[in-house]
C-alpha cells in the first residue's frame, strides 16, 4: 500500500553549540554540518526505511539536488518531486551540549504550490491510499479536504503549530501527531501544569472520535488514544547527542508499523526503538536508521 507525503524539502545548516544562543549573545560553534531535512522529507526517508512504498510530494531548487539525492537513496519514488526557480526551504538549527535544538526554519519552494497543483499530485492516488502531510507546505487544508474527497486515509503532523491549525478540518483525520505542547494548544489547555494523558484521552476522545491521535512525550515516551483506549509506552533510554529528526522517525516508523496492521501498543514500541537510535546520532535525516537496526536494538 502506498503512502503519498505532502512534505518540506529543507537544506539543514546544523552548528553544534555548547548552549543555545541567548539574546544578543554572539557563540562560537564548534562543529558545521549541512544536511538534507524538512519535517517532510525525514517522515519520507524514516517511511522508507521502515519498509514503506513512499511517493514524496515536494518542491526544492536544483542547486541543492545533491543533498535532495538522499531521499532517492533511501528509496523514496521521485515522480513527484519537482525544481522551482525560488530558493530552497531551509532550516537553522543549533545543537547543544545536552542534544536539545533550536530551530529557525524559511519556507522557500516549500510555500509555491497553489490549490490548482495539487489534485495532480494525486491523480494516481487509489481509495484507502494513505497520504501524510505536516504544516509546512502551502494549502494544507486544501489538500487534506481533497484527500478526503478521494477516500485517502489522512495522517497529520501539525508543526510547526500555528493558529490557523485549529481551523483545519481535522475531523477528517485518521491519524493525528502531536508533542504535549502542540496538543495543549490545540484543546486550548494550559501548559502548566501539563494536564495528566487520562484527561488528554477524554477530551481528545469528544473532540475527534474517529481519529487515532498519537502524542509524543519526548524523553518520558509515547502515548497513543484511540477509540476510548489509551495507550503508553515509556521511552528507551540512551544518551542523547542530538534530538532533532526523533520525532519525524518516531512518525515515519510508528505509520509504517501501523499500516502494516500491527498493534498500537507495537507499533509505539518499535518508533520508540527508532527514535531511541536517532537521537544517538547527530544532525536529522542522516541520523534516521535503517529497519535492520530498529529491528535489532534491543536484542
């Protein structure tokens, strides 16, 4: 079963920092890497790896096809890829000592599909297909409204999170991704304290019954509500070097699982053990690993 990903194709410009800069501060990185990234484009490659037949729906400049050459590599289908004459997405990302990140982020190509694109990009999109999009592309809610006029099965990551979420029509979803922020800001809850995942899964449950939503709680785990049920599985623990890219592997490793007819209680085992592997690794959609490895960590 194929799965269609609506995503960003970001260059990443990666500085390995002993802190995250403050205001007005000038710091020094010690390290500089330039990588293939977007929220898109690592869900695409973590799919992939996982195991899943992936056509990536994406824009870029041709001056950065090199690195966009790591998305044919990991053997994402490239019939929907296209060049644009406007720069590039691109991210500026610090890493520091503790492998938090700090993320700045320029739409570019990412922001030049209009609503007449898009049904194109779909046209060889069958009933019970899956596509996956996250929010930083142009015309989301266009595009989830057309999937669902054609039977798609919808999986939403909603980052960066912004006001305009709340007025997607999100009652389509099948599969909803957030971090405990972006879940707080979605049920219009207050961040502190972060309300226990019990009250989450009643109020998520009357707020969009049908969709599984899968909330990701960094270091603590995942969590997953999902017809009345509620679901938690505590994260591996490792030593972290650097987080950027966990929370797209955990989504490409937790949707391929899932699609695959497995568990939900499996299914966040194994994005866990993925994103457990990712964040020993440095920079984004270089530190996504391969299904082998998930498949042996652990053993």
């Amino acid at each position: 079963m194929p799965i269609y990903n609506y995503g960003s194709i970001n260059i990443d410009h990666v500085y390995r920092v002993p802190h995250l800069v403050l205001p007005g501060e000038t710091l020094s990185s010690s390290h500089y890497q330039q990588v293939l990234g977007g929220k898109g484009a690592n869900q695409s490659i973590a799919l992939a790896r996982a195991g899943s037949e992936v056509l990536h729906i994406g824009r870029y400049n041709a001056v950065d096809q090199a690195l966009v050459n790591s998305l044919l590599e990991a053997g994402v289908a490239q019939q929907h890829l296209a060049t644009v004459t406007e720069p590039s997405g691109h991210a500026i990302i610090q890493v520091d000592d503790q492998g938090e990140n700090s993320i700045i982020l320029y739409a570019g190509a990412n922001h030049t599909f209009i609503p007449d694109d898009l049904a194109k990009s779909l046209q060889t999109a069958q009933t019970g297909d899956w596509l996956l999009l996250q929010n930083e592309c142009s015309c989301t809610k266009e595009m989830i409204e057309l999937a669902a006029v054609r039977g798609l099965k919808i999986a939403f990551n909603p980052a960066p999170m912004n006001a305009a979420v709340k007025d997607l029509p999100l009652d389509k979803l099948s599969v909803l991704f957030v971090n405990q922020v972006e879940v707080c800001q979605l049920l219009d809850l207050p961040l502190e304290p972060l309300p226990a995942l019990e009250d989450l899964a009643d109020l998520l449950q009357k707020r969009w019954p049908n969709t599984l939503v899968v909330i990701t709680l960094g270091s603590k785990g995942a969590a997953s509500i999902y017809q009345g049920q509620l679901e938690f599985v505590p994260a591996v623990l490792v030593q972290a070097v650097d987080t950027t890219g966990a929370g797209d592997t955990f989504t490409g490793y937790f949707l391929h699982a899932w699609m695959q007819g497995q568990s939900l209680r499996a299914a966040l085992e194994h994005a866990g053990k993925a994103s457990a592997l990712c964040v020993q690794r440095v920079g984004a959609s270089s530190s996504i690993p391969l299904a082998a490895e998930v498949d042996a960590f652990g053993q």
